[in-house]
C-alpha cells in the first residue's frame, strides 16, 4: 500500500504541470515515506542543531520584545548560508520536499528579521546604519544567479523553469546564457515585469507578439533548421534595440550573455552591463547562437558616444558561448559576489555525462542548487 502510494506520489512530481501541483505531491510524498518525522526533530550529525535551536529562540525573544538594537547586532552574527553546518548537502537531499523543519524555522526567522528592519516600522536605527549592515549582510551572504545552458531548440525548456521561478517571485536579477539560454534571458532582461508575462507564452515566444504563424514552428524552425537571417529577424521581432547597460537601466536585471572567439588566440568573453555596456544585445545573442559550421561568425555591434551604431571590435569575430563558456560560474562570482545558482541545464551534448537521469523527466528538477 505504501509502496503504490509512494509510486503515485512519484508519478504526480514528474507529470507536474506548475510548482504549486508538484509541491503538493512532494510534500504527501514526504508523508507516505516517513520522512515528515525525519523533518520534524531538530538531531541530526549533520548540523549544530543545538546551536541553531539557540539562535532561533534569541531572534524570537528580540522580535517579541521589539528590541530592534539587539535584533540587529543579532543578525550581524550570523548573516550567511551554512550557519552551524545547516547547508549541508545531505540535509537538502533526504526529502522531496524541504529539510529539518529547525532549519526552515531558522531561514524563516532570519528573513522576517530582515523584512522587518528594513522597513519604516524601525525608527530607532538611522538609515545610514540600515544601509552599511545591508551592504555588508549581502557581501556575506552572496547573491544567487539564474544559469541557463546552451540549448538550440531546447530553449523551451529554459522557458519552463524561467516561468516556473517568475511566478514564485524567485527569478534572481543575475542571470547568463548561452546560445539558447542567451535568447531567453534577453528576453526577460530586455522587457520590464509588466511586459514579460506574455512571453511566457508559447504561441508569442514561437512567432513574436504581432505576427502570424508562418508554418515553420519553433524559434529554431521547427522540422528544418532557420537561416541566419531569419534568426536574426526573428530576434528583431522579440527584443528591443538596446545596449546591456541601456537593459539593465530600464529592467535592473543583470544580463550575461556568453560568446567565443571564432579566431586563434583569443579568449572567450562575458557580456554585460559591466564589462561592455555599450553592446547591443541583439548581436550579443546572434553571436552566442552562432554554431560552428552552421551559422556565419557574428561581428558585435555597440552604441558610440554620439549615440550611433557602430562595430565593436570589427577585427573580431564571434561565435557559440557554449563552446567555451556554458556556464561561466567563475565570472558571475567575480563579477557580482553570486554563491548560489539555479541551473537550467538543457545542453544536449551534456546527456552522455548525465548521472541524474530520471530527474530529467520532470521540467521543475532542471532547478539546481
């Protein structure tokens, strides 16, 4: 009986059409299994859970007393992710569904505490102070990124998680892309929160917003692969002429758009706001689509300081970012202090490699800690 209701819980996780069904499956999955009474008791070997227990207690005392002060200087303590051991791996990996129920009453805490002292309810500690704990509290901390592989016509998939992320208000400000990747990140990054919506649609990330099924299918032409020009085109007809600093003024996303050489001796980039805010992203993403041997290297195009558009090193040439840089881990973590990442992988040339294949059937397990 257990064993046919653990089977139906499984099923229901990898048939899940929105976060909402699969939480719901997984959390009876926990269930059935027993390891609601895992979650529940606060011992483990793997984390101080005396220690934590503690914390948990000073910050309800300081909350209940509204000894703001104290919370903070509280906070100051322990602001990052593996406090006492609680970001071990093997505490994220038992449950389908969450971990100790001491750690998500932790998180809980430290989040309500952090909502709270920055809000206008705390008039006792001046802004000035507010705003130095805050910066240093997210140089600790760290500051998560959403990664998507390289994916040709896969792309959609990059889509499902995008959506899946956006409709819980966890989609991170900080987010790269490779070849596919790079073509749905420009589009959340390139259109403001009430513009994305309708992208998330199939119908519009197929043919464009304004214009009518032309029969070929997909963004990568459905049965037959598309030309140049008509990528091209099609990325004209979903995004706006803007530079990476000009998207990232207008949406506050951080956009990453990964390119390589198509010559010798030279190295690989990272597109953004930083390092080349003069950039089109247009030609950004056309260079990061460009598959060696199939499509034409790309010359990147940038807005000069009279405002016209001009080549950006037109000496060079530039081609498929997943070839070098699918993931660009390191540069994110240079760039922007990220820790944390949320992967969506859907490179089919990563299948051969793959140890985890049975989560792969379900679009919400692309979601990587």
């Amino acid at each position: 009986m257990i064993l046919n209701t653990t089977l139906k819980m499984e099923k229901a996780m990898a048939q899940a059409k929105s976060y909402s069904e699969w939480s719901k499956a997984a959390k009876a999955h926990d269930k059935s299994t027993g390891v609601d009474i895992w979650k529940a008791a606060d011992e483990s070997k793997h984390f101080d859970h005396n220690s934590i227990r503690r914390r948990l207690k000073r910050l309800s005392k300081l909350w209940k007393s509204q000894d703001n002060a104290g919370l903070l200087y509280a906070l100051n303590e322990g602001i990052h992710g593996n406090m006492d051991g609680m970001g071990n791996a093997r505490l994220h990996q038992k449950a389908k569904f969450g971990t100790k129920r001491l750690i998500q009453d932790y998180v809980d805490a430290i989040a309500n505490s952090l909502e709270y002292l920055a809000s206008d309810k705390v008039t006792d500690i001046p802004f000035e102070e507010k705003l130095d704990f805050f910066r240093r509290a997210q140089h600790c901390y760290g500051r998560s990124a959403f990664l998507m592989s390289g994916s040709g016509a896969y792309l959609y998939f990059h889509v499902g998680v995008a959506k899946a992320l956006w409709q819980e208000g966890l989609l991170p400000h900080i987010m790269s892309g490779s070849s596919g990747g790079s073509v749905v990140g420009a589009l959340i990054s390139t259109h403001t929160d009430q513009d994305i919506p309708p992208f998330f649609k199939p119908e519009n990330l197929i043919i464009g917003a304004d214009h009518e099924d032309d029969g070929q299918g997909g963004f990568m032409g459905g049965a037959r692969r598309m030309r140049a020009d008509e990528i091209r085109q099609r990325l004209s007809d979903m995004l706006p002429d803007l530079t990476f600093q000009e998207a990232y003024e207008l949406t506050g996303r951080h956009l990453n758009v990964s390119i390589a050489p198509s010559e010798k001796h030279q190295t690989s980039r990272l597109l953004n706001a930083i390092a080349s805010p003069n950039v089109y992203i247009r030609e950004a993403v056309l260079a990061s689509c460009a598959v060696p041997g199939i499509y034409p290297p790309v010359t990147l195009a940038a807005k000069n300081h009279r405002g016209e558009r001009v080549p950006y090193l037109p000496n060079r040439k530039w081609v498929d970012g997943s070839v070098t840089h699918d993931l660009p881990v390191k540069r994110l973590a240079r760039l922007y202090g990220v820790n944390h990442h949320i992967v969506s992988q859907a490179n089919p040339l990563i299948t051969p490699f793959a140890t985890d294949v049975s989560h792969k059937r379900n679009p919400l397990s692309s979601i990587r800690n």
